[in-house]
C-alpha cells in the first residue's frame, strides 16, 4: 500500500527545499514512488507549436535521446497535449496510445497531470511508468501529491518572478555590477559560484524588467536601491 | 574533416576521505546517459584547494565531513577563497541536519544525499549547472 506521508518527497526535504536542485530531487523522489523511471514538469505556454524542456521553470531528467533537436517536444506529442484540453489527470497505457515520448521512453504506462499557478502559467507533469497503467485511486494519490510538491515549488521558486523589491544579496550584486565587475569576479568577491550570480542576475532583470546589465544598473540608479 | 576539435569533456572533483566513494562515483558516471564526463579525487580539502588553484576543474562534490575538518561550512569557503567559481555540491549519507539549510551561505550551490545520486541525477546537475542563464543580450560585453 502506498504511503504518501512517508514518502521522501513529503517529508523533511519538502520543507528544505531552496532551489531547482531540491525540487529535481522531489519531484525525482515523486516519480520513483510511482515507479516512474523518468518525469518531466514541463511549462505549457499558448500559441507554441513545441514545447521546450530546457527553458524557463521546466525540469526533467529525461535523456536527450528523447526530447527533439532543439530540446523539446512537439505540441502534438498526446501526453501534453492532453494539459491543454484538460485540467483533470489521466494515466495512458503504451498500447492504447501513439505517443513518441512513451514509446521511445521504453514504458508500460504514463501519467499526465495538469497543474498551474495562482499566477495562471501552465505546466504539465509527465511520469513514464515501468507497470501497468495506474487506477482512479492511484491517479488521484499522484495528482493530489504533485500538486503539493508543485505548490511548494511555486512558493519557492516561481513566485520570484512577481516579487518586485530587491534582497539585499540582489542589491550587492548590482552594485558590484554598476562597478563594471564581470559574474566571475563578482563570485569571487562574494564566495559564490559564477551559476549563483548569474542565477541572482536573472532573478534581478525579471524583477525589474529589464533585458541586460546596463539597464539592470540604470533601473537601480533610477529607482533609488544603488546610488 | 571539419577541423573542429571534440569539446572536453565535464571534470568532475570528488573530495571525500574514503577512497570507496571514489568507485563508487565512477560506476555511476559509466551510467550517465550522453557525453563522457571524467573524474578526479582527491581524499582531503588541502589537496582539493591545491587541485582547484591549478584549474580545470567543473563542478566539485565535497563530502560533508572531512576528517579531521567540521563539515561543509568549514570546507566550503576554503575552495571558494582559492578562487573557485564553479558549482559546488556537498555530498553526504545524511542531510537532514538543520544547518544544511544554510549551505547558500557558505558558497555552495547544491546538497544531495549520497543515494540519491545516479546517472539521472549526475546529467541533470551537469546541465543545470553548465546552461546559460542570460540571454545573448545579458553578455558581459554589453556593459
């Protein structure tokens, strides 16, 4: 019998989790108790004709022998394209539809499940399962924890992305910035990796809405958070 | 011929006081799916310090405990003074202690259970930490 509050993936971690590693390491843990080899939350947007893997929120550890030359997947691909006409999940089973992803994932089953933010973005969690397709029951038990789990990762991660002031690591990264100090030498100066600055650089355009390092300098001038 | 030379492969440090881990690291990088990645150990942080000093060195996984240093918060810091930007991971059979939460902190980018990782995993932390985060437009030159 499963036991979800038991699971790894629900347990201490799910309150530590801090960054996109955390959360490939639940949603990982997730899959596996399911006895999914392979997931995919993958974020849905509108007018697409594919769907890519390696951009924005999205995490996978798919290998790439199964995402298309440019790292995604067709729009037509069933296991997504059924988020975008339903907001219910639903489990496949390998004979009984036509999908690549599937397929070429060398599974008996999968499972697609729509979820999406307060903030109304779209993502699609896809599980690639080694067993036979999953009943009602189970089908509710992944949907009810990959919500969960996705929740958490809305709080921590996603939800930067509408938060409008600066944390004082932000700002110091600016001001090093405005200094005409590369990521490299900023990491060193602060002890962090180069991926940790350039992580905190990102966070800080979006914030600020703005596309590149001069004018991430300027918007701060101009707003008063560096003189 | 196209001229072009094959890129290097990823470099991997391991720093951990027993010499096991080490095999047991090389068995699950033979799993890895995609493009070969190498590995290099080192038993103790001096020698990491001195190993990353030299350079070439992509992504460390840097065992919590040292014997005879504390953990990560001790041993962290010292390769981030010897001028490493790379991604550090702390690697250990129990990450539950509360302070793990801190390891931002003290320059580390990463912590992960030492059964927790595999082929999966290892392809995951190289992309993740080997893709660029800005756009074209966000290049240092456009400064």
């Amino acid at each position: 019998m499963l036991e979800p509050d038991a699971a790894f993936h629900l347990g201490p971690e799910f309150d530590n989790a801090l960054n996109r590693m955390d959360f490939f390491r639940l949603f990982k843990a997730l899959a596996s108790n399911f006895d999914a080899r392979y997931f995919a939350l993958i974020e849905v947007g509108g007018d697409e004709t594919r769907f890519d893997a390696h951009g924005g929120h999205s995490l996978h550890n798919l290998p790439d022998a199964l995402l298309d030359a440019k790292g995604g997947f067709s729009r037509d691909e069933p296991l997504l394209a059924h988020v975008l006409v339903s907001s219910a999940a639903r489990s496949f089973d390998a004979t009984d539809v036509k999908s690549p992803l599937l397929e070429q994932g060398g599974a008996q089953s999968a499972v697609s499940v729509p979820l999406h933010t307060v903030t109304a973005k779209r993502f699609a969690l896809i599980l690639l399962c080694n067993r036979e397709r999953p009943d009602h029951k189970e089908l509710a038990l992944i949907s009810h924890e990959a919500a969960l789990v996705f929740q958490r990762y809305f709080d921590v991660i996603l939800s930067l992305d509408s938060i409008t002031g600066l944390s004082d690591r932000e700002i110091q990264i600016v001001r090093w910035t405005s200094e005409g100090k590369t990521s490299a030498e900023i990491a060193i100066i602060l002890g962090l990796s180069e991926h940790t600055v350039n992580s905190y650089i990102a966070a800080i355009l979006r914030k600020l809405q703005v596309v590149n390092r001069a004018q991430m300098v300027a918007s701060a001038l101009r707003s008063g958070m560096i003189n | 011929m196209t001229g072009q030379s094959a890129p290097t492969p990823p470099l991997i440090l391991l720093v951990d006081d027993d010499p096991t881990e080490q095999l047991i690291l090389k068995r699950k990088l033979q799993s890895v799916d995609g493009p070969k990645i190498d590995l290099e150990y080192v038993p103790d942080i001096g020698q990491a310090v001195e190993r990353v000093s030299a350079g070439g060195i992509d992504l460390i996984f840097l065992d919590n405990r040292l014997i005879p240093n504390n953990d990560f918060r001790e041993t962290a810091p010292l390769l981030r003074q010897a001028g490493f930007v790379g991604p550090i991971g702390i690697i250990s059979s129990d990450i539950s202690g509360a302070y793990f939460r801190e390891f931002r902190e003290f320059g580390v980018d990463f912590r992960m259970g030492k059964d927790e990782i595999d082929g999966n995993a290892i392809s995951f932390i190289i992309s993740e930490y080997t893709r660029d985060q800005l756009s074209e437009t966000c290049a240092e030159d456009f400064l």
